[in-house]
C-alpha cells in the first residue's frame, strides 16, 4: 500500500531550480532512506513533505489524499532535526509534552493522557530516568533520544528524520541505528530518514533513494542499488567511503 506519493513536485528559491518535476511513491510502514550530494534538495524535500516549506507546483498525498494545502499541524508528521532545538529552559518532560500543549489541541488530550504518552515514550526511548533533567544536563545522544521523543509524541504515522545522528560521535550513531529501526517498527511509521552516510542507508533502508540534480538518479531495494548501480554516478557514489 502507498502511504506517501509525490507528482510533479516542482521547487525553486528564486533562480534555483530544485525540483523539476519530480515523482516519488513511498509504502506505507517503509523504512527509507534518502541520499545524494550536499545542496541537492534533500532537507527541502522533507520540508515540503512536513508542510514546512510550500512546493511551487505538484501534489503531495497522504494515504491518497492531497494534504498540500495542509500546514505542518495538520498532517500527520513527526520529524527530527540534526539540531535538536530542545527548549532549553524546561525540564525533559516539558519537551516532551510540548507539542500535545499547543493551543490547537487545547482539551484533546486529557492531564492523564498526556502523562501516559510522556511515560510510554520515554520508556521506548529508555529516558525514563532523565525525565527531570534540564536540557543543558544532558549528553549530545541523551538530547538525541528527547528529541526522537518529542517528534513520536503524537504518535505520527509518517516519521521524517533530517540527518539525525549527524552530530553523534561514531559510536553512538552506530547504535542508534537499530535503535531507529526499533523505534520504527513499534511505533508503525512510514519512516524517511535522510543521511549523507552512505554505509548508513544500505544498512538500515527497504528502499533507497538518491537524489541528483532534482531528479532521482536511482531508488529501489539498497542491496540492488550497491550490486546493480545503474550509472556511473550511483556506482560513484554509493562506493565512496563516508
Ligand atoms: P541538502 O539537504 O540536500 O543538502 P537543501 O535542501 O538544504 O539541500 O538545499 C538545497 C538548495 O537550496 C541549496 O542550494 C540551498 O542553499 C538552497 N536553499 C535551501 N533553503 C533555502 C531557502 N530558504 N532560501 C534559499 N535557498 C535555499
Ligand atoms: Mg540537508
């Protein structure tokens, strides 16, 4: 089942012309992977997915439905940054709750609700014990695993993660890779998870993508992308050392 299709996405930032016409489908409860050269629209893309940044031509659906003319509120995503951008001045859960506190969801969730969803969360995340701690207490992975959490919070169908482990030292990112594909498969998202590590995408994606020149160069399963590159760029690219 399709969870997530693009048409004719068109972007441009004045004279820069991002997106051509570009066509991507995604299945539903996938885990993809999103690569390509530095400046070549990935963020932009999982902006304009969130409903962050508006396209200048195309459709975006949801489950078949257009949501372009949604805001980011409204659809049913969660994303993470590489910067975090915590709230420095509350408490782990405070960042956590954040998002259910807007003023939109005023009265949908109830004192216990919310109290449930900050405990299940932090469980998942194995920050229960943090939960206190300001932001500033806290180790680059701890900020990591709030952030993942605050972006889970309203258990969003749809996760997007921009580079997350990016600024995580080697050992850490490793770990955090099945922990993603943990996260994933509990919470049943449709997962797109953008890095420039290319040894990252083949081991954690179903499905592939890479992006060249506002196009897509080549996608499909990752181990057929490696072994069956079909243009010398996707060959260069993909055995490049990250
Ligand atoms: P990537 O994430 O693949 O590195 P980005 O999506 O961040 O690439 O950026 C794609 C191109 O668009 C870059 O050249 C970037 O400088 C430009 N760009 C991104 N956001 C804006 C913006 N808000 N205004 C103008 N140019 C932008
Ligand atoms: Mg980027």
């Amino acid at each position: 089942m399709t969870k997530i299709k693009l048409k004719g996405l068109q972007k441009s930032f004045g004279a820069l012309n991002i997106f051509k016409d570009l066509d991507l489908t995604i299945e539903d409860q996938s885990y993809v992977c999103l690569i390509g050269p530095s400046g070549c629209g990935k963020s932009t893309l999982m902006r304009i997915i969130a409903g962050l940044e508006e396209a200048d031509g195309g459709q975006i659906l949801f489950d078949g439905e257009d949501v372009s003319a949604l805001g980011c509120a409204d659809r049913d995503v969660g994303m993470a940054f590489q910067n975090y951008a915590l709230y420095p001045h509350l408490d782990v859960a405070g960042n956590l709750k954040f998002p259910l506190l807007a003023p939109r969801h005023r009265g949908l969730y109830s004192k216990k609700e919310i109290a449930d969803r900050v405990d299940s969360v932090a469980e998942l995340l194995e920050i229960s014990h943090l939960l206190h701690r300001t932001i500033g207490q806290l180790s680059g992975g701890q900020q990591q695993r709030v952030s993942l959490g605050r972006s889970l919070i309203r258990r969003p169908k749809v996760l997007l993660l921009d580079e997350p482990v990016t600024h995580l030292d080697a050992r850490l990112r490793y770990a955090m890779r099945s922990e993603l594909r943990r996260i994933h498969e509990v919470m049943g998202t449709t997962t797109i998870h953008v890095t420039h590590d290319q040894q990252e995408a083949l081991a954690m994606s179903d499905h592939l993508v890479l992006l060249r020149d506002g196009g897509i160069e080549q996608q499909g399963p990752p181990m057929e992308i490696y072994t069956e590159p079909q243009t010398s760029f996707t060959a260069g690219f993909l055995g490049d050392p990250p």
